[in-house]
C-alpha cells in the first residue's frame, strides 16, 4: 500500500494486550462464540491465536456466563460486559475500565468471530499504531477481483501517501472512471483497491474517547464504525496485513466452511 511503510520504521509489536468481544446472542448465529469448530467453542480458537501474537494480555469480553465458563483454564481472562451495548468497541471499553489499564495501554480489537485471524497480523495492527503515532490503526488486503470490489460486505479502504485513512466505503472506491464506462466486468490493472480488515489497535485512553463519541453522520450512512473516528478528525493509519486473514464466521455456512478448512477439506 503506497505510503505504509512511512509508518512502519519498527518491526516489533512490543507490549500490547488484546481484547476479543464475544456477545453470545449474535443476530445471523445465535450462541456464535459456543457453536462447535473441530469441537472447541468458537471462542476458545480466537483466543489462542490472540495468545500465539504474544499479547501481555488475553480478555474476552461477553455477556454470558457460558463463555466464561468455556475459557476456564484457557489462559485468558474474562470481563462480564453489559448486555446493552451497542458495538464491540462500546464492549472493549468497558473491558478497559475492569481491567484497570493505563491509558498508554495498546489494546488489539480481535473480532471474535476470527478463529483463522494470524499471530503476525495481530503483531502487525500492535506496531503499526505505535510507529505511527496515529489515533487507531488497521489492516488491508489487496482486491483480487471484481466481484470483492463491488461485493457492499467487503469494506474498501483508501488512504493517502502516508498510509492514513481518507475514508472507508461499501461501495467500489476508487471509481476508476475510464476503465469501468468500457467494462465493468474485470478488475482494471493498476492495483488501486484494498479490502479492509477488521482488526484495529488504539491506546486506551483514546479507546474510551471513541466509545464515547457519538454515533457520526457517515458511520450511520454506510453502518461503519470507524467512520465516526475520521468523521471526528482522528487518524487511522493502515498497511496492507503481512498473512491473509480467512474469511471469519458470521453464518451457518461460515462454520461448516470453517470447520472444512480445519480439517483440511477447504
């Protein structure tokens, strides 16, 4: 991605911490941090690959005694959360508050729904948001063909030369003008577009500041969270991952293909 390695003089992730939200109660998959993957909770798999990164700290922070219970002895620790939170970011704060965390804390937002996410790509989101200076910082892959581009649940990112978000979209950004008035059917050359990851690091102090902002204009527009945080003036800094991320689990068919893949079927 052009510009990210202005952000990416140092290599070490350093001390960081990693936070997983699990609400159990997820709308397209009922119960998703307990459903069955290789006959471990889905839970349970996300967090090793947090505790594989080398965080200082694992929590996952649910709603329900059930996944608490299913982490026992799992090396990780547990903040019981409200249940009416809005957000998994609104989650993480309140984890930050249990936890007691000073606010230079670098804290790693892992979705729980990640059970294939890379220890180096959590390393990654840790160093980069340190390198930077930025507010928050994430992650991309490059488009690979036009069904992603134009697909609304794949996240399109563009950022400037210094690698910071100019704004994320649903829709298919950058529009390359020429190219799709004589065909829309292939991806133009030129390497223009990249998907947006959904692992993000911040300092806690600035977690707690987000949480609390509230909701922007184009966050609601396009449903994306992180548009509160550039609506607001903040920086976001991205860099292409170093390891693909796998699709996460969000479905019925996500966890068969999930469970496929573990065993070597996908």
């Amino acid at each position: 991605m052009t510009g990210q390695h202005a952000h990416e003089k140092a290599k070490d992730a350093g001390d960081f911490v990693v936070v997983i939200p699990a609400r159990f109660d997820a709308s397209r998959l009922p119960g998703k941090p307990l459903r069955p993957l290789a006959g471990e909770p889905l839970v349970l798999h996300v967090a090793r690959r947090a505790l594989d990164a080398g965080a200082r700290e694992v929590w996952v922070a649910t709603d329900d005694d059930r996944v608490a219970s299913a982490l026992e002895g799992a090396g990780v620790r547990v903040a019981m959360t409200s249940r009416d939170h809005a957000s998994g970011t609104d989650r993480l704060a309140e984890c930050a508050t249990r936890a007691g965390w000073s606010d230079g804390t670098v804290v790693v937002n892992l979705q729980g729904d990640e059970p294939f996410a890379p220890a180096t790509g959590i390393r990654r989101v840790a160093s980069l948001l340190v390198a930077s200076g930025a507010d928050m910082a994430t992650l991309c892959a490059p488009v690979e063909d036009i069904e992603t581009l134009f697909d609304p649940n794949a996240v399109k990112v563009v950022a400037d030369q210094a690698g910071d978000a100019l704004y994320f979209s649903r829709a298919p950004l950058p529009w390359p003008r020429d190219a799709f008035q004589a065909d829309r059917t292939r991806l133009p050359p030129g390497g223009h577009w990249r998907r947006h990851i959904g692992i993000y690091a911040y300092r806690c102090g600035f977690l707690k500041r987000f949480a609390a902002l509230p909701p922007g204009r184009l966050e609601q527009v396009e449903s994306l969270e992180q548009l509160r945080a550039l609506e607001a003036g903040y920086r976001i800094a991205v860099a292409d991952t170093p390891a693909p991320f796998p699709p996460g689990v969000d479905t019925p068919d996500d966890l068969a293909r999930a469970e496929a893949r573990l065993s070597g079927q996908g």
